[in-house]
C-alpha cells in the first residue's frame, strides 16, 4: 500500500474560510445519505463567528448545523450542495479502494494524506482532481506496511484512535471500566464527536468482517 500527501486547490468551504483566513478545517467523517453527502469537521482557530457567516453563503454546503464545542474547536455537519458535489472526489474514493487518512482545508487550500493501492490509482486518482478542475500537487508518496486485516485498512486514524483507546481504557469491557465521556476526555474531543467516531469505526469493522 501507498501513502500519498498532496495538496489540492479545492473551492470546497472556501467561500466561508474567505471570511475567516486564520480558521483551519480538520476532516472528520464524509458519508452518503438520502439527501446527499454530509461532511462532518472541526474548524479551530481565527474568527469563529465569521467563519459560520461565511459557511451560510458558501455554495458548496448546505443544512450546516454545530455538533459540538471545546474549549478551542466547533464540529459541524453539513450537506454538500448539488455544486459541493460536483466538485468533490470523495464519491471516487470507494472504487479506487482509496481511504483518507488525514485532511485539513485552509484558506490557502486543502492537504490531504491518503492511503492507495498502487501508483496507477494515484494516476487515476490524479485525473478525477483534474476533471474536477482540482489542480493537484503531490508532496509525499511513501510505501506503508502493509495493514493487518482489510478492516484496519479501511478504518481512518481517528476511528482508530477511538476504538482502540476505548478498548484500553475498558469501555468495551463488562462491567465498563470506563464512561464514553471518559474516554472523550482522554481523546480531547466531545462526547457525541467521539460516539460517531466509535458508531462509524464499528460500522467499518463489521461491513468488512461479515
């Protein structure tokens, strides 16, 4: 397996970075659902306010709601407009066996860290940010050792980080050792942002298991 980082000058949340230049976008989940496809992430930094009133004008998102807070961070969802999607490649990532590792998008564009099968989907990858008018700038590309089981390969770092810590911490454990909030605690995010990455990681590890 590969690791790929690039950078691609993507209009996605752009709009709403545009009155917010110091705000930066941290990746949290993407994933279809009836009404279309809902991103999920986290925005920390700069002007917090202006970013939300950059996000109700921005075209790419609609439907955007706040999930949660700390100290420093919002987590929203929002619903990629018909726009938003044109643009997006995420729709391409399951049939390139292509699975994201990290991501953020900043005013000065999106950095992403993707895991690929082989060179030729990095090619192929390449042309759908180029049909998508995405110019693509690749950074890094480096083998990784080869994951354990299709399951783990297909989870991203967070969902990872939360399955694993909850385990070490025996949220899983009968009776619990450990409250979900516990274990948010321990992560630094909330207690919903850490059940959707615990209902999601789960929802991975059975869909390539059974």
């Amino acid at each position: 397996m590969l690791v790929v980082e690039f950078r691609a000058d993507s209009p996605i949340l752009r709009d709403a970075l545009d009155h917010a230049p110091e705000t930066i976008v941290t990746h949290e989940e993407q994933y279809h659902t009836a009404e279309g496809i809902n991103y999920l992430f986290w925005a920390e930094g700069g002007d917090l306010a202006a970013f939300e009133d950059g996000l109700a004008a921005d075209p790419t998102v609609t439907n955007v709601s706040q999930l949660a807070e700390t100290l420093s961070r919002r987590m929203y969802r929002a619903t990629f407009t018909d726009y938003g999607e044109s643009v997006a490649t995420f729709p391409s990532w399951s049939g390139l066996d292509i699975s994201l590792l990290d991501s953020t998008i900043s005013h000065e564009g999106w950095n992403a860290r993707m895991r690929m099968p082989d060179r030729e989907t990095l090619y192929r990858y390449r042309d759908v940010c180029e049909e998508n008018d995405l110019h693509f700038h690749l950074t890094s590309i480096y083998e990784e050792k080869e994951a354990t089981s299709k399951a783990e390969a297909q989870l991203t770092t967070v969902q990872r980080e939360a399955l694993t810590t909850a385990r070490e911490l025996g949220y899983y454990e009968i009776p619990r050792r450990a409250t979900l909030a516990d274990v948010a605690d321990r992560l630094g995010i909330s207690s919903q942002a850490l059940s959707e990455r615990l209902r999601r990681g789960t929802a991975t590890l059975i869909d390539t298991a059974l």
